[in-house]
C-alpha cells in the first residue's frame, strides 16, 4: 500500500516537525556516525546600565561546522568594533571545539562586505527580484588556514 500525501497548508504543529527531523536524523546518523553533536552558542550584548540584551550571535552545530542563524549589533553601535568582537568569540569556540569551520549567509541590504573583511568566502547565491533581497552563502575554513 502505497502513503497517503497529507498537504499541511498551515505551519505545522510542533509534533509534526519533530517527527520529520527526527526521521531524516535518523537516516543522516547512518552516514555521519563520527560527526559530534556539539551545543549551540550564543552570545550577547547587553546594555550596561539596564542589562537588556540589545544585540549579539546565535549559532547551531550543522555537522562539525558552526552555523551562525542570527547577528545584530544595534545601529548605534555599528562600526566600533561588537561585531568583529561577536565573530572573533565565535571563531575562538569554534576552533576550540574543532569545527572545520564557520558558515552564515546574509543579505544584500545586510553585511556581506563585513564578512569578506573578516576572510569568509562566498560560495552561493540565491537571486533576487523586487520583492525578494539576494542572499548570499559564505564561509570560512579552518583546516586551510
């Protein structure tokens, strides 16, 4: 007998996007056995006076690379130097915790000019049109340094 295709038009429920992770995890832990399961990371600023967190990084294990999801310093502080620092403490655990490297993508309106300087690479794109900005895939590699 054949599977029933059940189309979900709404976003699914938490259950149902646990159960297809948890399947394709299944399948993936066949072929990526040696790959260490690592905690995710975060790090943020916070403003001194009221200690609320008004920027920083998140990042997730993706199979011995870390993957930086989220970046912000706040518009005030930009170009004094939080982000390179956020980036560095990343790079720093990333290393310690042997990764091959670090990878991220960002935005045309966002900080791909920023990232290059901190000697990621480009290796993607998806284009884009009027309603939709390009997105760029960078990287930077460990063991080639």
């Amino acid at each position: 007998m054949l599977p029933v295709f059940e189309i979900l038009a709404t976003e699914p429920t938490y259950e149902e996007q646990n159960k297809v992770l948890a399947l394709l995890l299944a399948f993936n832990a066949r072929h990526t056995a040696q790959v260490i399961d690592r905690p995710h990371l975060g790090i943020v600023l916070k403003d001194p006076n009221t200690s609320e967190i008004i920027g920083g990084l998140y990042a997730v294990d993706e199979y011995n690379w870390l993957f930086i999801k989220y970046l912000i310093v706040p518009s005030a502080l930009r170009g004094k130097g939080f982000g390179t620092k956020l980036m560095n403490v990343a790079e720093r655990i990333a290393r310690e915790r042997s990764y091959v490297g670090i990878f991220l993508d960002t935005f045309d309106f966002q900080a791909k000019l920023f990232y290059l300087k901190l000697g990621f690479e480009q290796f993607g794109e998806l284009e884009g049109d009027e309603q939709t900005p390009r997105r760029f895939f960078l990287k930077k590699v460990f063991s080639s340094e």
